[in-house]
C-alpha cells in the first residue's frame, strides 16, 4: 500500500504535536499541569464513586448532571446552553468543523495556541494570524482591520493568551465580538488564574462561545472541557459532537471534583501567589524579561533560551522552549508555576546560569 496515495498530502506533510516524555522523577513544568494530587482519604472516596459508575452503560445527554453541576458551581446563567468535551481541544475541533470549509475563514492572533491553526487546516480553512504587539498586548487596530478584510467565520481568542500568558483588555476583545461578523471563540482555559471572565456574557448572544476546562485547575488527565454558548449555536454544536465523545468514568471523577471546590480554589489561590512571587524572583535578574501573566505560567525572555532549557533538562527540569515557534518569541521559555519548593528548584537553575541576583 502506498500511504501517499491514500492520505491526504496536508496530513502526510504536517508535523504530529509533540507531547515530550519526561524523564524519570523528572519536574514537568512544561504543560500547565497542577502539581497537587488528592490525598489518600480523598483517593479512596474517589475509587469508591468510581467503583459504583455504571461503565457498562453509554452516558446518557445529561452526563450524570455534570453540565448541571457546572452551572451551579461556575456561575452559568439560565441562558446560556452547555456541551462538554474531551478537554477543551475537542471542543476547539468541532467548532472548527461547524463552521470550517473551502472559502471560510478563521481568525487568531499569534502566537497563540497552536491547534487553531491545525484545526483551520484540517476543516480546509483559510487562516488569518494577527500578530500581536512585541510586548504580547493585543494589536485592536491590526485586528479590526482583518475582520473588515477577511470577514471570518470563526475567531479564537486565548484569555488569558498562550504561550504568552499576557492578558487583554476586556474593553478590546468586546470591540472584537462587536465588530465579527460570525462566532468568537473566548478560550478561558486559564480562567481560574485570571481577574477577567466572559462566563457571564455567554448565552447572551448568539456570536459568543466561551471554552473552559478542568486541565489547567488539577484536571488535565480528565479529559473535560466545556463550551458555553447562546442554545441556538450549542444546538448546532451537538450535531457535529459524537454521540457518546465523554467517558463514565471521566464524568463521575469530574464531579467528584467539583465537589469539592476548597481543594480546587487553595490551590488556585496557591498557584497565583506562586506566581506572583517567581515573577518578583525573576525580574531581578537584569538578563531576563518577564512578561506578566494571568495564567498559571510564566512567559520570559532571556539571553539563550536553548541552553536555559538544557540546563533545566540537566537538573531533570522539563520547560517549554518557545524559540522558534513564532518570530515574537524570539529566545523565549514558558514554565509551569508549581509548588514552592519546585519553584526554588527552577530558581537555583537559574541562579547558577544566571549568577547571583542583583
Ligand atoms: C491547555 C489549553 C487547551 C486544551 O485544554 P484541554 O481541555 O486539556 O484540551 C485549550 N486552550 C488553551 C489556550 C490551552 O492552553
């Protein structure tokens, strides 16, 4: 059999995301995952539910009254309409396809997070990126311009951004929604660690989805993502959703976890003062530019952003090496924010690389 004659060119020559195997008892601080695990008491309530989840059965539209759950726990209006994903990637490839095909046009600013870009390539789109400022703010001009130009049917917008962490000015992502002619996409999957939310306005009109995620909040082996919108567009959104796309077992540990929210939200609360204090750490060191973040990263400039990478690898540290990816990254790393003792960890690398701060 030739492959290449039987898959499609764009597929035969695309590069797989690559999801990067951590060493042994390595430190993964390079995909927003939550350091925090439940403890042995909460372990053994969870294997109880789990034991008792009716797994020899499909789950049914109501998910065993997750999306309920959500709305109460969340803050959901009455309005607004719920559909649930395997994480929010899922829900990110079926809004593509709703409204991908020839002629259409999706909408990002860049660099974000990849799999849009993927996405419009798979749904046969054709894809604006807008670059952002050099400072990772958002350049309103230059993307009130490409609506007007491009007039696309599908925008996503990360908020708080990825891999930047930065966050935008609601007042400039209202005057995107005011000025699309077709769906923006909110993806809040750092929502939790942010001041800013368009929770609230979903439901209200029908242009506006917000995405959320229970990944970057301790979740990310769940699976489970959410998308929020006005009921006339989720209606849509179910007929591109496979029937049965959750898991039992997914859903009852989701709900377990909302269940108990103090253990999500100290953590959380955690995790954004962590932040708050690598950022101070980091800023004393003249070589390095941090960038501010809402989310539970921190996005930095430094001198050599390749050997900042391989002497973190060589403390068995793993972090994102943006360089490359997009020219506005230019010698750039992203860093998971963690617990504070591995957060000294990242820092004694950091101080042997970079001397003693000033
Ligand atoms: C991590 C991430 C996602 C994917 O989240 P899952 O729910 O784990 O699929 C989506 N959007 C952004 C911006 C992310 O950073």
């Amino acid at each position: 059999m030739q492959l290449n004659q039987i898959i499609r060119p764009d597929v035969l020559a695309m590069t797989a995301y690559k999801v990067v195997e951590c060493p042994e008892d390595c430190l993964k601080l390079d995909a927003m995952e939550s350091p925090y695990e439940y403890s042995d008491e909460m372990r053994a309530e969870l294997a109880k539910q789990l034991a008792h989840t009716p797994i020899h059965l499909y789950p049914t539209p109501k998910a065993q009254g997750l999306p309920q759950m959500l709305r109460e726990r969340v803050g959901i209006v009455e309005q607004a309409d719920i559909v649930l994903g395997a994480g929010s990637d899922e829900l990110i490839r079926l809004l593509t396809m709703l409204t991908g095909q020839p002629g259409s046009t999706m909408l990002t600013l860049e660099p974000s997070f990849v799999m849009y870009r993927v996405n419009a390539e798979f749904f046969g789109m054709k894809y604006v990126g807008v670059p952002l400022n050099e400072d990772f703010s958002l350049n309103l001009t230059a993307v009130l311009e490409a609506i007007t130009t491009h007039q696309p049917q599908l925008i996503f917008i990360a908020y708080p951004n990825n891999p930047t962490g930065v966050p935008f000015a609601k007042t400039d992502v209202e005057q995107i929604i005011a000025a699309a002619p077709g769906l923006v996409v909110i993806d809040e999957a750092y929502g939790a660690f942010s001041s800013h939310t368009f929770l609230p306005e979903a439901g209200l009109s029908e242009k506006l989805v917000v995405l959320r995620t229970l990944s970057k909040i301790g979740f990310a082996g769940l699976r489970v993502g959410y998308a929020v919108g006005h009921p006339q567009v989720m209606h849509e959104l179910r007929k591109v959703t496979p029937p049965y796309n959750m898991n039992q077992l997914s859903l009852t540990a989701a709900k377990f976890a909302l269940q108990y929210p103090q253990f999500i939200d100290e953590h959380i609360n955690k995790q954004k003062s962590e932040r708050e204090r690598m950022r101070t750490m980091l800023k004393t060191w003249s070589q390095v530019q941090v960038f501010p973040s809402e989310a539970n990263f921190i996005t930095m400039r430094v001198p050599d952003a390749q050997a900042l990478w391989q002497a973190m690898l060589d403390h068995n540290i793993l972090i994102k090496n943006l360089h490359g990816v997009h020219p506005l990254l230019e010698q750039c790393v992203r860093i998971t924010v963690s617990k504070p003792e591995q957060n000294q960890l990242v820092l004694g690398v950091m101080q042997q690389l970079y001397g003693t701060q000033s």
